[in-house]
C-alpha cells in the first residue's frame, strides 16, 4: 500500500490531479471560515472583539503541532524503510510548520497584550513553542548544511525525531504546570468549553489549515522530485 | 443596506474597523497570516515552476548531446 | 528485511529512552517551570522579603478596592487559602472579580506588593447572550465550582 503512493513517478502524476481540488477546497473553506469569523459570530462574554484573533491563532498553533508530527512521522519512515518521498515529505513539512509555529507565536502576542497584559511571558506553554520553532528552524538549517543529501538527511531526521518529544510538552504543558496561557477549549476529555457559534469559524479555519499544507506540500514534493532528478541528470552529464 | 443612510453605513464600517478597540490587535493577526500563508505558497509555486524549467532544458541538452 | 527491523528497533527504543529522560528532567526542574505559584504554595512556605514571586490565583470576589493614588488593593485566592495583594498601576482589559489573575512582586510584611499584574483568562468562550443565560438558569455556578475543581482558572500545577 505504501509503496504505491512510494513511488514518485506515480506520485507525480496523482498530485497533479490532485492539486487544483485541493486549491479550491482551500480558498473555499477559508472563505466561509473568515466569513463566519469576521462577520457571523459573536464578540465573546469576556474578550469582546478580540476573540476573533482565535480563528487563526489557535489553527495555526494546532497546524505547527501537527506539520511536527507529519514531519517525525515522514522522517521515521525515511530513516526506518529508507523511502526517498518519505524524506521527501518530511523536507517538503518544514517550512510549512516553521510558518505556522511563527504565525502562533506572533497572533498569541498581539492576542496577548490585550488580554493578559503582555506580549510575551516565558510559561511552558509559550517557551515550549518557541523551542518549536527552533527545531523547525534547526532542522532545515542542517538539511540544507550536507554536501551529501544522503547524509543531511539521516542527521535531520534524527534531530526531527527527538524533538519529537517536544509535541506532547506542548500540548500538555497547560496542564501540568501552572501557565499563563489558559487550557485546552477544544480537544479536551469533556468535550469543547467553546460556545457553537464560535466553533464553526474556527474548525472551518482549521480545516482550511490542514488542505493549505497539503496544497503547499503537493507542489513542494513535486518540485524536490524534480529537484532530485535534475541533479542526477547533472551527475550523470559530468560523469558521462 | 438600501434603507441605512449613508453616514450609518460609514459608522458600521468604522465599528467593525475598530473591533471595540481591538482592531490594532485583530488586523495585523489575520493580515501578517494571510501574507505568509500567500508568500509561503507563492514562493513554493515559483520554486516548482523553476525546477520544470531546469529539467527541460536539461533533457534537451541531453537529447542534443545523443544526436 | 533484517536490517529494517533492526532499524526500528533501535528507533522505538531511543524515542522511548528520550521520552524517560525528558519525563525525569521536566519533573526535577518542576519549580522552575510553573509560571506562578499558588496562595497555599506562599503560604505553606515561609516567604523571604527580598525575594521576588508570582503569585497567581482567582481575584477574590467582592476584595478589589481602588484607592486615590491609583493603588488598588484585591486579595487573590485558590479557594483554600488567601493572599492580600496591593498593586499601583495600568490593570489588564480582562482583570476582573472571580477571574484568573497572575502578580509579579515581593512581600513588605503580610501584604503581596505587585508591580505587574497580568490577567489569566479562562478556556471557555461564548457570546454574552449564552453567558447571560447560563447565569440566568443558574447553571453557572455550577460550571464554574466545577471548573475551579479541576483546577482549570487555577493552573493544574497548584492541584
């Protein structure tokens, strides 16, 4: 089953099929999403207007987390099986998680200052995702370090996968410590303390999200395939 | 909208402008996202379009070099 | 095939050491980490005047007292124990009575003397009509004594 989408000439040619559906869901889904955000939901009991900073901060924040996993995952199966999309995948996450982890860190600051009354505190919550986006940038620092792709590959994967412990820090650190930054809404054991009417917005954002780093992702892929097979061309052109 | 005067279409325009205060917080959020999301994207797309480009004119200097 | 199952072997089996190690870490600097301590935390250790702490908690209702030189005194509590507080200063949109509430200073004798108090806002969000509803029916002492229960406008760490 994995080998059949492994395979990047297959790959090549689903994508490009694939592609402009998911553009379209993408600019769909955000529409109604800011629609209904900016212009169809309520001011909250608490936060007034501000509130409406939530239906990019939060999706943001969660695409960061999930680019992360995507990314270890892909990165696993590369080291493990030695699938060249796998690392593919994993190259392509990157710079789509980097953006949404800065996105996070920059909405929940201007989110902040009016709630809380600062820009920026060091609770777990915040430094966790700040570390975040250190591992995201460590990782295509040191991608993009090797001569030899093989081996920027193994090292980065590997930095990938021990920053994966990094995810459920984040995700729990309201939790288990005493934060700042108040808990989950949304994914949480009783069910979302988030009214109806402020949910559609933001899971119609978060959706829109997902399809966006799997628009981005499709041409990125394609590109290093491409990528791949131009600089094989080269090698051969030299040796040949 | 036809039954509001012009000065209280601007007001509502003005309102929701101003988000009750917010709006110096609430633009530059939706705004900065946009335009990394839109960049990111773009800049993806450029990096494909580059590569195809690449790898044609590689092709044909490969097949002139068979002939 | 060998060579992959060695190979994941040893990948399940360094994540799994890298979880134990971080695990051990996080709860040794546990201290450290917590952003605030809570009133009984202050309380059941004795406070030294120099030192500098966070003190968060909910702003007891009825406590905020704004005097004339723009000092305003509250008491903040975890609902065991209770901590005078005086502050001078700008105070947060969202601080309010009943809400979460984060002060940063030292003690002059009984009193927290703050210099930076920050608001610590609540998961739960919903229009004012829903809100005034909940009050209405009387379902919201009831979601919010369960609320405080679980530690959630308190912080986990201080339960």
């Amino acid at each position: 089953m994995l080998h059949r989408f492994a395979n990047p000439t297959r790959f090549l040619r689903i994508a490009s099929i694939a592609q402009p559906w998911i553009a379209w869901a993408t600019i769909l889904l955000a529409g109604t999403g800011l629609y209904l955000g900016l212009f169809n939901s309520p001011a909250d009991y608490q936060q007034g207007e501000s509130v409406r900073i939530m239906y990019v901060h939060v999706p943001a924040a969660w695409m960061a987390m999930f680019c992360y996993t995507s990314m270890a995952i892909a990165a696993g199966i590369g080291l493990i099986w030695k699938h060249p999309l796998a690392d593919i995948a994993a190259k392509a996450t990157a710079p789509v998680g980097a953006c949404f982890t800065f996105l996070a860190l920059f909405t929940g600051s201007l989110w902040g200052k009016p709630m809380w009354g600062t820009w920026w505190v060091w609770d777990a919550r915040l430094t966790s995702m700040l570390v975040l986006l250190f591992l995201y940038l460590g990782y295509i620092a040191l991608i993009n370090a090797f001569d030899d792709p093989a081996r920027g590959t193994k090292s980065s994967s590997i930095l990938v996968l021990v920053g994966l412990i990094n995810v459920p820090i984040i995700k729990f650190s309201v939790d288990w410590w005493n934060t700042l930054h108040q808990p989950a809404s949304v994914l949480r054991m009783d069910g979302p303390s988030i009214d109806e009417s402020m949910l559609w917005p933001l899971l119609l954002m978060a959706l829109a999200f997902k399809t966006y780093y799997i628009w981005v992702l499709l041409v990125r892929i394609r590109a290093e395939i491409i990528s791949n097979k131009i600089r094989i061309l080269r090698l051969r052109q030299v040796h040949g | 909208m036809g039954s509001y005067k012009d000065g209280k279409v601007m007001d509502q325009i003005r309102d929701f402008i101003n988000m009750e205060g917010y709006g110096g917080y609430v633009w530059p959020s939706y705004l900065v996202t946009a335009g990394l999301m839109i960049i990111l994207l773009v800049i993806t797309r450029r990096f494909l379009k580059a590569n195809m480009a690449t790898l044609e004119a590689l092709e044909n200097t490969a097949k002139e070099d068979v002939e | 095939m060998k060579r992959k199952h060695k190979r994941l072997t040893f990948v399940g089996l360094a994540l799994l050491l890298l979880a134990t190690a971080a695990a051990l870490t996080l709860s040794a600097f546990e201290e450290s980490i917590v952003f605030f301590q809570s009133p009984t935390d202050i309380v059941t250790k004795s406070v030294s005047p120099n030192k500098r702490y966070r003190l968060g908690g909910l702003v007891e209702e009825g406590s905020v007292r704004k005097k004339d030189d723009a000092v305003v005194t509250f008491r903040i509590t975890d609902m065991a124990n209770t901590v005078n507080v005086s502050y001078r200063g700008i105070l947060p949109d969202l601080f309010r009575e009943g809400q979460g509430v984060v002060t940063e200073g030292f003690f002059v004798s009984d009193v927290f003397t703050a210099d930076e108090v920050l608001a610590k806002h609540d998961e739960n969000y919903m229009p004012p009509e829903v809100a005034d509803a909940l009050k209405k029916s009387g379902k919201w002492n009831e979601m919010s004594s369960k609320m405080k229960k679980q530690g959630h406008v308190l912080g986990g760490g201080s339960q």
